[in-house]
C-alpha cells in the first residue's frame, strides 16, 4: 500500500511540475495591409523562467504570401510550401520570448484571411502542444488617399499620402539601350531628404526578363509582373541610384513601357511617389 501511495504521489507531482512548465503564445499583427505591401508579425511565447529544451512553431500560409525572419532570437528559421517553421533546440530561458518575421501579400490577393499556428515542446520525456486562436488579417486592394490640407501633426488617421511633386522625395527612372548586348540597363535616381523604410516597385512589361545590377542593400522579392525594392530601414545616402537590366525575348524590339513607385513609411503614413521618366 505504501509503494502505491508513493507511485501516486511522484506521479502526481510529475503532472504539477509539467503543468507549471507549460507553454502559452500570443501574435500580433496589424487589422489590415495593402496588397503588395508588408506588414510584421510577431509572435510571444510565454513559459516559466528557466525552462529550456526543444520548441517549435508552426504556421500556415495561403498561396502568394512571402515570409521573412527578422528578429528570431536564436531560432532557425524555414518557409517552405507556404509553411513557416520557427524552431529552437534549446529556446532561451527568458520567461517571455518574442520574434518578428515580415509577411508580404503578392499583389491581386485581396480579402480576410486567418492566421492561427501551434506551439509545440519537450519538457524533459514530456510534450506538450499550445494552439494559437485565430486571427484576422485583411488585405486590401488600396488604402484611403488622404490628401494634402487633411494632414496636420495632431491627425492620427491612417492613409496613403500621394504627392505629384515633392521637393524631399522624389525618383526618377532613365533607360539605356545596349544594342551589342540587346539589353536594357534601368537607372532609378532616389532623392528622399526624409528619413523612414521605403520600398520601389517597378512593373515589368511581358517578354522582358529582370537582373539586378544595383540594389543599394534592398531585398528584392519578385512576384507575378513586378520587382520589389525594399529597405527594412531608410537607406544609408539621401540620394542614391538603383540600376537592373532588361532583356528582351527573342524578336522583341520595342522599348519597354515601365510603370513604378517609390514609397516612403513616415510616422506611420505611406507616402507614395510615381516614378517620372
């Protein structure tokens, strides 16, 4: 009776302790994001102070979503068929550990989609698994144009701020033809006297194949017709020139028609600029 008793009572403080291990997780992300566009995830893992051992997490994305880590805090990081995986083998001791990762919607996806993921560790021989609820995100297919005389420091309200003309932002695209070579070579000259994350996109016209010569340190993240210039953070030079080249099909000869923009994150309003030639 007495081994009974004592089986019972390390079984049960077993079930407390893992108990008290267990792992919980929270994300956040914005309510809504423009198509083409990025926006931050991030993700919060709550767990006793001290624990470490193998945690991973899982989730999944529909089709046209791009996903890149940012802040992983020592994790290993892979998206691969629209599944992202975050893992640890051994997650920090931190009783609160956070990641960020950037999620870009390709363009033509537009409308609410849900976002949940799974948490899953290994206390010592016992797993345990977290599901996340689920969240909401909506990809819209253009923001409210908030014009010039609508602004002022105390307006708070979300937009897309569009200038024609603005004498600290501006960019500019010149195209060379290099007959021996039959390619195009594409200069963007950027001036952005205002600091903040932007990003360039350019419309690539059918037959035409893209080549980057100059990035300036951007990512470039290709989908469908159009190529994505984009800084996390506002570059190094005020001024500074992008260069990539286009090349034709075989037996096409007319000049490219190039369409862009170049946009500009500035106390949390997107200003965009059309890109003159």
């Amino acid at each position: 009776m007495k081994y009974i008793s004592l089986f019972l009572t390390v079984f049960i403080f077993q079930g407390v302790s893992f108990a008290q291990s267990s792992f919980s997780a929270q994300l956040s992300l914005p309510e809504n994001v423009v198509q083409g566009e990025t926006c931050t995830f991030k993700l919060d893992i709550y767990k006793p102070e001290n624990v470490i051992g193998y945690t991973v997490f899982t989730q999944q994305f529909p089709e046209g979503f791009y996903v890149k880590g940012i802040e992983l805090n020592g994790a290993q990081f892979e998206y691969k068929d629209n599944e992202l995986k975050i893992t640890w083998l051994r997650i920090p001791a931190n009783a609160k550990v956070t990641i960020l990762y950037e999620v870009s919607p390709m363009f033509g996806i537009t409308g609410i989609f849900n976002f949940t993921g799974e948490l899953s560790y290994l206390i010592g021989s016992n797993q345990g698994v977290f599901k996340l609820k689920k969240y909401n995100l909506d990809v819209l297919k253009e923001r409210k144009v908030v014009s010039d005389n609508q602004l002022n420091e105390n307006d708070n309200t979300a937009g897309i701020l569009t200038y024609s003309q603005n004498k600290d932002i501006s960019c500019k695209r010149t195209q060379f033809f290099n007959d021996k070579k039959n390619e195009y070579i594409i200069e963007l000259n950027v001036k952005k006297e205002i600091g903040g994350s932007c990003h360039i996109i350019e419309k690539i016209p059918k037959n035409f194949s893209f080549s980057e010569i100059l990035s300036k340190e951007a990512e470039i993240i290709q989908y469908s017709d159009k190529v994505m210039f984009y800084w996390k953070s506002s570059p190094n030079s005020k001024d500074f020139v992008l260069k990539y080249k286009l090349t034709p099909a075989e037996g096409q000869s007319e000049k490219p028609l190039l369409i862009g923009k170049l946009s500009v994150l500035i106390g949390g309003r997107l200003i965009e600029i059309p890109i003159i030639q």
